[in-house]
C-alpha cells in the first residue's frame, strides 16, 4: 500500500482529542479515506492510539457494486437494498414485496381500529371436570319461630312470677319472641293495647331477672328451642343413609329464627347417583297454633361461593 500524505493537519487541545487526517491510495486505484486518532496525555509528547478506521470512496458504477457485495450482503429486505442493486429483477420483486407488505399493513390496522371502534368482545369458557362439587347453600327454617318446649319455658317463668295465670304466661312468650325481631307473630300482637304492653313489660323484666339479654334469649331459642331430631325423619346420600344432624347445623335467619343450615357437602357421585335425599316433619307451633303442627317449612337456597 503506497501512501500519499498530501496534507497533514494537527490540532493539539488540552480538552479535546487532535485527529491527525491522511488520503491514502492502494494498488487497485481504490481511494479510501483514512484517520488516525492521536491523545494528548498529561505528560509532554504525543501517544498514538491504534484506532483506523477506513471509509471506501464511491466514484464509479463499479465501486457501487462493490459495495452491494460486501458492504449489504447480510440484508435481504428494504429500499436502500432495492435502490443500490443492478439486478432488474431482483429489484422489482423487492418494490413488489414491500408495495404487498405495506397494503397488508394499510388493511389489518384499518380492521383493528374497527374491531375496537365497534367494541366487539370475545369470551373463552374453558369446561373443568373435578371430582367433587359443593352442594348449594340450604337452610331449613320452621315458619313460625315459636317451635319450642313451652313446658320448660312456663316453668322457668313460674320461678319468677309464681302468680301469673297462664294466659298471662303465654303472652309473656310471645312478647319474648316478637321483641327479638321475628316475624309471624302479628295475630297475638294485634290483640294487646298500650296498658297490656306495659304490664308484659314489668313481667318480662321480672322475669329476665338478673340474667343478661344474652343470656336469656339464649335460653328461650337454645335451650328450650326446637331440636335437630325433631325435624329431621332420615337423611340419604347416594342411595346410602346418612345422619342428618352431621351435615346440618343451627344458624339465626332475619325474621325467621332458628333454622338448620347445611355444612359443606359434596357431591361425589354423578347425576342422580349423587341426590341428597332428606325426609322431615313438622315441627310443632306452641303459640300461633297452640300446641299444633306447623303448616309448612321455609326452604331457602342460595349458590356456592366454590
């Protein structure tokens, strides 16, 4: 390689970096533009760096096509690739390509703005097989709350109001039950006046005595109240007997009262194999009915959280 050093320029800076430029020509007769990068250090002199860099000069066709086989040979698409080429062919299937490329672009963006503007959804269900599923939500509720023992209640109400007669005794009950918020109870309510009220009024805190609210309601709808057994004949699962007390538990409905609600069961068994199957009785109605079966049983269903 013959060089031609027919200008030398030096820059010599204490903040900045002095580029020493040089033309230099090969063999070939192919010009490169060539920079060697020289660093002015602390000390006095100079230190060259090993940093060349050669840039090819194009001034012909020829140099043009130089280019295309080494400098683009790695790419296969764009306009530069497509503009630098001679080959004709080769040219216009690459303005072909990217005409198609960019109509596709044009209609998939015109067709999402669409889908978007007209807000259309999609929904994927996707069906899942277990092995077991929880029975819904059931609760069993006597429609009147007056199922009871009314024989305990009358005797804890003669410990206290040894004196009263047992009309008195009765009214007292139902004032107890209608005061705790639970429905049905309007046909003996209706009956009192204002006088009667304040009466029961006395009574009833005679007869709570020192026995806190808590306490005391308690005893009415807990102790004295309506048993599992009592509503429940027998209980079947899957053609198999089951007791029913297990799956069912006490809990307290709005205007209802006492009712029996079922714990988490589970179905194990498909279809009909897998029926819950439960026989009751009536429970009794010791106010409303005095003494006489209950007509009918509330059955309320909600759905599984699970």
């Amino acid at each position: 390689m013959e060089e031609d050093l027919s200008t030398v320029k030096k820059i010599k800076n204490n903040d900045s970096i002095s580029i020493i430029s040089s033309s230099t020509t090969t063999t070939s007769n192919e010009r490169y533009n060539q920079k060697m990068i020289e660093e002015y250090t602390f000390w006095p002199g100079y230190y060259w760096t090993n940093a060349v860099t050669a840039t090819p000069s194009l001034t012909s066709k020829k140099d043009a096509s130089c280019v295309c086989l080494h400098e683009w040979k790695e790419i296969v698409h764009g306009l530069c690739f497509g503009l630098l080429t001679t080959n004709i062919k080769l040219k216009l299937f690459l303005f072909a390509l990217v005409i198609v490329a960019t109509v596709l672009s044009i209609v998939f963006t015109v067709s999402t703005i669409e889908n978007y503007l007209d807000m259309k959804t999609a929904t994927r269900m996707t069906i899942r097989q277990k092995r077991d599923l929880r029975y819904p939500n059931i609760t069993l509720c006597p429609k009147n709350p007056d199922a009871f023992n009314i024989t305990m209640i009358k005797e804890d109400i003669y410990t206290h109001l040894p004196d009263l007669n047992e009309t008195d005794a009765f009214n007292l009950v139902t004032f107890a039950i209608a005061g705790s918020g639970f429905d049905n109870m309007d046909p003996i309510v209706k009956r009192w006046d204002a006088r009667y009220i304040e009466k029961l009024t006395t009574w009833f805190q005679q007869w709570q005595s020192e026995r806190s609210m808590t306490e005391f309601l308690t005893f009415i709808h807990e102790d004295a109240g309506y048993k599992c057994n009592e509503l429940f004949i027998q209980c079947y699962y899957a053609g198999d007997t089951i007791p029913c007390c297990d799956i069912f538990r006490f809990s307290y409905v709005m205007l209802r009262g006492r009712c029996l609600k079922l714990r988490e069961f589970y179905q194990e068994d498909p279809a009909l194999t897998g029926t819950l199957t439960i026989f009751m009785r009536n429970v009794t109605s010791q106010l409303i009915e005095r003494g006489g079966a209950q007509v009918k049983e509330i059955e309320k269903k909600a759905k599984s959280n699970k």
